[in-house]
C-alpha cells in the first residue's frame, strides 16, 4: 500500500532548489500552467496504480499553508511495522508538509520516532531521500549531503535496528563535482537486486564497500551511468500489487534512459510500471520514487 499527497499548488521551489541540481533555478512557464499540468499527471499516476492493483491512499494536500513539494510525502515521513517517523527537512517550507492531517486515512498512525526538533539544530535528514533502504536485511544506505546529517543517520539506525552505510555520492554539476541532494536519485533496493551508480561515488574505498555490501545480500547489481541517473533512472521503487506481483515502478523518463541492459535486469525482477510525469521531474527535481511512501513494506 502505497501514500500519495495530491497537491494543491505543485510550483517550482526556489528553497530547495539551492541544492537540489535536478531543478532549473527559474521557470519557463507559467506557475498556474505548472500547476495544472502537474495535477493530471499525478492523477494518470494513481489510475496506472489502481488499474495495475496497487493499493493507494491519495489525500489531499490544502491551499494554505503552501507547499509547492507536498507532492513528495516519503520525505518528511516513513512507515514500519512498529511506527512511523517524522524527519527535519532542510527547507523551511516543506517543514509545512507535516501539518497536513493525513492520519485519518491510514490504517495505524503510532509513531516510532520524531527527529523534526534536529532543525532547529540545522541537521536534516529527508526520509527514504537520504535513506534508501534493505528492508529485509535491514540495511540503511545514505549518501551524506546538507540533507542526509550523519550523526541522524547513526542515531536512526540505533534505533530502527539498521546497520548504516555512509558514503559521499557526487554529480557533476557545470564543472563542479557536488553532493547529490538525495540518496534514492543514485540508487534503489529491492528484493534481489539492487540499481546504483557506481560512477556517483567518487572514493574508491567508499565504493567497494557499497559493492561487497551488496553482494554480501545476494542482489544482482545493475549498473547506470550518471547520465542515466540525471534522466532519473535511479529514482525507481518496486512495489507489489493486491496478487502479490512485482512492479517496478519509474518515470517514462527513466524508461527510456534504461533501455538496454539495465531494463531487461529489472524485467527480470518484476513488471515495468512507468508514469509519464515530466512536469513534476522538472519543476520538483524528484520522480516516481519520490511520490509515494510505502505503507506496507515488500
């Protein structure tokens, strides 16, 4: 079961865009036109979901107070079998996405562990953005960046019963190499393979041990290329359906930069689920992956 936040006002946001190099610094369209297109394209997004089975929950995000991003829930909250936990969020507006009452909707709203307070502290760490995580193996893999803080990394691993992997993962940026912003844009865990780009992080040490990590759980790894990351092919989720199958759910974007190889691996772990949603990968930097938070885990 999927969570899904239908926006109100998806705009381009200029407080995470500082840092965030998949958004453009201005737009070229109108804010209400960005708006509008951005709301059928999550709407054809939840009819691909239900019409595949996929159980969702959609609630509506609210005009006030503004949240151009509430698009993204899997950012300032995450669900687990004992609870769910809240996250401090580096940009001042989206610290508004928690006020939006989505817990009448959910089946259990006990929560495990609250680390908003850390903004007034300055660290942040931005849910299964900064966390990308091996459920099954309980693994927590986060690429440290202005928003993934690597004391919140440890101090959530303490408590969720995870082992962390920490590394630093690099894009290249005019011709500047610079953090990437979230973690779960480089790379994805499922149940049996694992997609990354290896091109991404810079150390060698640091990327032998994201590799023997790996292997050392039995996933196939498929590799991309950073061009194919920026085209968000990294941004991808596997997700099951009310008959127990396997989908791989991605943008059309990331369909077609994963043509090849690494497309016909994840076909070998579950059905293609691409949604055409290039507005919002535009404008909000983020993909597929980004829109939903898991409300039950594979």
């Amino acid at each position: 079961m999927l969570l899904l936040v239908r926006p109100a006002a998806f705009a381009l946001n200029a407080q995470t865009a500082v840092n965030n190099f998949f958004q453009p610094q201005t737009a070229d369209e109108d804010t209400g036109a960005i708006a509008v297109l951005a709301l059928a394209e999550f709407d054809a997004m939840v009819h691909q979901l239900q019409s595949a089975e996929i159980d969702v929950v959609v609630v509506q995000d609210t005009p006030e107070p503004h949240t151009p991003d509430s698009i993204f829930p899997n950012n300032w909250v995450s669900f687990h079998d004992d609870g769910h936990v809240l996250y401090p969020m580096y940009a001042a507006n989206r610290r508004l996405e928690r006020k939006l009452d989505v817990w009448p909707s959910l089946p259990d709203a006990r929560l495990k562990l609250d680390l908003s307070e850390e903004e007034n502290h300055g660290r942040f760490l931005e849910g299964t953005g900064s966390l990308v995580l091996d459920r099954a193996n309980r693994i927590a893999y986060a690429a440290l960046s202005e928003r993934t803080h690597e004391a919140l990394v440890k101090r959530w691993c303490e408590v969720m019963g995870y082992t962390a992997v920490m590394f630093s993962a690099l894009q290249t940026v005019g011709n500047q190499r610079l953090p990437i912003y979230h973690t779960n844009v480089m790379m994805s865990v499922g149940e049996g393979f694992a997609l990354w780009c290896p091109e991404c992080i810079d150390d060698a040490s640091e990327r032998n041990t994201v590799v023997q990590t790996l292997r050392a759980t039995d996933k196939e790894l498929i590799t991309i290329s950073e061009a194919q990351m920026h085209a968000f092919a990294g941004n991808i989720l596997q997700v099951f359906n009310r008959k127990g199958e396997s989908l791989m759910l991605m943008s059309a974007t990331a369909e077609a930069a994963l043509q090849g190889p690494a497309l016909d691996a994840l076909r070998r772990h579950g059905r293609i689920l691409a949604c055409a949603i290039p507005t919002i990968e535009k404008y909000g930097g983020g993909s597929s992956r980004c829109m939903v938070a898991e409300l039950t885990a594979p």
